[in-house]
C-alpha cells in the first residue's frame, strides 16, 4: 500500500536534493536517541506525579514514598530515570536523599507541551 501519489523515482532531482538539504539539518541519531530517552522518562504517571510534587520545593525521599503511596525500590527506580535524563537534582543529608527539580519551568514546559493536543 502507497501512500505517496509519486515513487520516489518520480522525484525531480531538485527535489531530492531539497530533502537531502533537509536531511543534513536534522539533529544526529545520537542526539535524536537522547531526546527520546529524556521525553520518555516524563511518559509515566508515577514520575509525572514526581515532577508535580517537587514544583512545591524539595522533598526528602521518605517524603516522595509516602506521598506517592509505593515501595521505597519503586520510587527510588522512578527518581533514578527522572535524575538520569536531567530533570532532577539531589543532595544527601545524613542517611536522606532530598530532590529538587533541576529546571523551575519544567512543569510549564510539560504543560505547554500538552497544550499542544487542544
């Protein structure tokens, strides 16, 4: 099944260069995996709740388990993907971890993203 009304064949050669031009301008795959991964670390509902909660200031670990209600190994699993795609920093104080979020505007920025589907 062709969903294009030319083949790409049928493609002039200033046209293939146009998208060849276009090509060269996009982000690499490395950079294009990267995006990816840091986009889905926000695609889940325990770790957009995270996000939520620290937009009220930092919050120690003990604090985030029993606000979200889940296990100590689940959060922490959910911290660490929210912490390796940049969106959180942390501090130790004695035996607690406390997070923050690396960027006040990302929950702006989430929001303003699902804007998008209005």
């Amino acid at each position: 099944m062709s969903y294009c009304k030319i083949d790409s064949d049928q493609l002039s050669e200033e046209q293939i260069e146009n998208l060849k031009n276009l090509i060269s301008k996009l982000p690499s795959d490395n950079d294009l995996n990267h995006d990816a991964d840091v986009l889905k670390a926000l695609a889940d509902p325990t770790r957009l709740k995270i996000v939520n909660l620290l937009t009220n200031g930092e919050l120690c670990v003990c604090e985030i388990i029993t606000a979200l209600d889940k296990p100590q190994p689940t959060v922490s699993h959910h911290l660490n993907i929210l912490k390796k795609a940049g969106f959180l920093n942390w501090r130790k104080e004695g035996v607690w971890i406390h997070y923050s979020l690396s960027n006040l505007k990302i929950t702006d920025n989430i929001n303003e993203l699902l804007e998008i589907r209005n």
